[in-house]
C-alpha cells in the first residue's frame, strides 16, 4: 500500500520572527490560512488515507503538531507520529519510517515529502504520485523523485542532470485513477550540489537539470536495503531500533541508537549513489517557500509592487512585504525593496537583498542568551 511520510522537522530559521523554535515554517501560514503542514495533508486528498500518514519531526515539535492536527493525531493515529530524539538529517529520518512502516506493511511503498513547500494543483499533485507509486509498484527496485523545471539560475537548490529519457514502453500502461500521459520520465544521470550564480546559468540555459524537490517515491524494504549498501553503520543502528519496535524499552533504544547515528542527508546516501533513479519532471507548480521574499510570488503584489498582510499605511513605499499577526498599524515612509515583520515581541526590517542575513541575526540572539525570541 502506499504511505506518505511528510517530514516536519525544520525550523525555518529565515522567516523569523514569525518562525519560532516551536512554530517554525512548517506550522506558519505563509501561503492562505491553513499552516504548509496542514496544506500538506490535505494535497493528499483520497490517494492516501489519514491512517497511512505518517509526520516525522522531533520531540520539541511532537506536542504542537499534535494540537494543530487534533483529528489527525487522535487515536487510533497517534502512533503515526514518528517523534525523533534530535536531528540526525533526512537519511536517519527515512530510515526510521522505512523500519516503521514495514513492521506494519511489509509491502510498504512511501511517497516521501517535506512539510513546507507550497504546490498547486492538488490534482496533479496526486497524478504525479499515483504514476511514480504504479512505477515503483511494478519496479520495486526503482527509485521515483521529482524535478521542478527551473524559471531562473537559482542558487539555493539543488539540480538533478536528467539522462535518458524512459520510453513508455519501460513504464506502466495505466495507474489507479489514470496515468497522466504527458508526464516526461528520465533517467538521472547525476545529483548536482547548490550551484554557484554561473553554474547555475549554464544548467538553466542546457534545459538538462531540474531543481530537486525533495519529493521521493520508493519501496520501503529497497530504501532500506539501499541503507544497507551504502550505509551499513546507519542501516545497523536501524536495525537495533527495529528489534526494539514494541518493547518496553523502544525509547531507550531509539534515543541511543539514533542519537549515535551519522548526520546525512538521503541525497547523500544513498541517491547519488543508488542505480536505477528515475525523475519525473512535475507537472505541478511547486515553490519550497524559502524566504520572506517567496511571499511576494505567492500572494502577488500591488501596483507599487507591495505585498501586504498587516494594518498599513504606506507613502512613498515601493517593493516592499509588509505583515503582522494583529492589528497594529505600521506605516512606511520612503521604503524600497524591504521586508517588514512584525510580532507580538519583535519586530524585524531588512533590505531584500540582506535577507540571508536573518540567520545571523538568529544567532547572535542565541549568543546574547535572549532565548525568549528564539
């Protein structure tokens, strides 16, 4: 059966001060009124029922994500929450789902996904995952990702190089509500790290590399078999937490275990590593949301090129995000090209351009110990 395994686990260091330790990105309303987790769920509509969801994150998030999904962290899913003792990267995360899920399905297929992406249509969202699921249902020794195809030189992704592309010959005639017939299936002939501004020109101009969504399609027993080749001390630390599954002393195990675990991401795992990967260019629009200035995209912007979510007043303001989480007013006087957020207690204005900045200004608040804006 087919499993979704959305990970929760960010913290979204640059949307702060909207973005919290304990209300990070993921449960942020960035893009309509529902939080990127939720959106998440609910882009899932019928293809994947509630009780094969599973939300990975850690044990300061398990708490708040079980109270803003009440009905989905109820019992009898409560146990669907797979809570890590700290942050061990994406190879530890999806090996721990791998193990989960399979004690329960041994046939388990996982459409692994993060929380925090923005994407659009939720139809051809799940087309896209119900054609990568039949892909791997037939091939189980297949590994499915999606690539986005890129709009600008983009600096902050990472690119996948597509190699050959599958004849439909070598891909399944149909799937369980239809397999979208214009969907472009590749060979991957290489992961690509983030880029520097001329690389990341050359590779826009080849029309050979997507970005990498961090959207995975696998079999849950060949992700972990693929551990196992590549990653032998991880998938053997694994396997102990495995034989701990439903003792008593599963919490000891997993919080030794994991917490001895090497910190990598999937990508470095096993991906660049692994045969047989297919990528499935999306036919959905897709935005990983990753700065304030993501906004402005997502929302739109007036005719001085201002997107605005706050009570405001604005002269000689051009270019410029405003938002606030209440009814305060901010006016802005003579601002271009900024970025303007305003909590309950704190405040921050930027430059665009001085946005990758906000994560220094995260860690000189954690030097300065002011942990209470953190």
């Amino acid at each position: 059966m087919l499993h979704a395994v959305i990970m929760a686990g960010g913290s979204g260091t640059r949307f702060w001060p909207a973005s919290r330790n304990l209300r990070p990105k993921q449960l942020l309303k960035l893009a309509g009124d529902r939080t990127l987790l939720a959106a998440t769920i609910d882009r899932l509509g019928k293809i994947i029922p509630s009780e094969r969801v599973w939300i990975a994150t850690g044990h300061a998030l398990a708490d708040t994500i079980r109270q803003e999904l009440p009905g989905w962290a109820s019992p009898p899913r409560s146990g669907q929450m797979l809570v890590e003792p700290c942050k061990r990267d994406t190879a530890a995360c999806i090996g721990l789902a791998a193990i989960t899920l399979l004690r329960r399905d041994p046939e388990a297929i996982m459409a692994v996904m993060p929380s925090d992406h923005v994407i659009h249509s939720d139809e051809l969202f799940q087309q896209a995952i119900m054609a990568a699921a039949e892909i791997v249902r037939q091939r189980p020794e297949r590994f499915v990702t999606f690539g986005i195809k890129p709009t600008y030189p983009a600096e902050c992704f990472g690119y996948i190089e597509r190699g050959a592309i599958v004849p439909n010959s070598d891909l399944p005639a149909a799937a369980p509500g239809g397999l979208a017939a214009n969907l472009v299936v590749s060979r991957v002939a290489h992961f690509r790290e983030k880029p520097a501004a001329s690389v990341a020109r050359e590779y826009l101009e080849s029309g050979k590399f997507l970005w990498n969504s961090g959207i995975f399609v696998w079999s849950a027993a060949t992700i972990l078999a693929a551990l196992h080749r590549y990653q032998p001390e991880l998938a053997r630390q694994l396997m102990t937490i495995q034989a701990a599954l439903g003792r008593p002393d599963f919490a000891t195990v997993l919080e030794r275990e994991f917490s001895a675990m090497r910190g990598i991401s999937i990508d470095y795992a096993v991906m660049e590593h692994a045969r047989d990967v297919l990528v499935i260019e999306a036919p959905f629009q897709w935005d990983d949301v990753g700065s304030w200035q993501a906004i402005a995209r997502l929302e739109g912007a007036d005719a001085a090129g201002n997107t605005i979510r706050a009570k405001h007043l604005g002269i000689n303001t051009t270019g410029t995000i405003v938002r606030s989480d209440d009814e305060h007013l901010i006016v802005t006087l003579g601002l271009q090209d900024c970025v303007v957020v305003r909590t309950a207690d704190a405040t921050l204005v930027a430059r665009k351009q001085d946005e990758e900045g906000i994560r220094q200004v995260v860690k000189e608040l954690e030097e300065r110990g002011w942990r209470e804006y953190l």
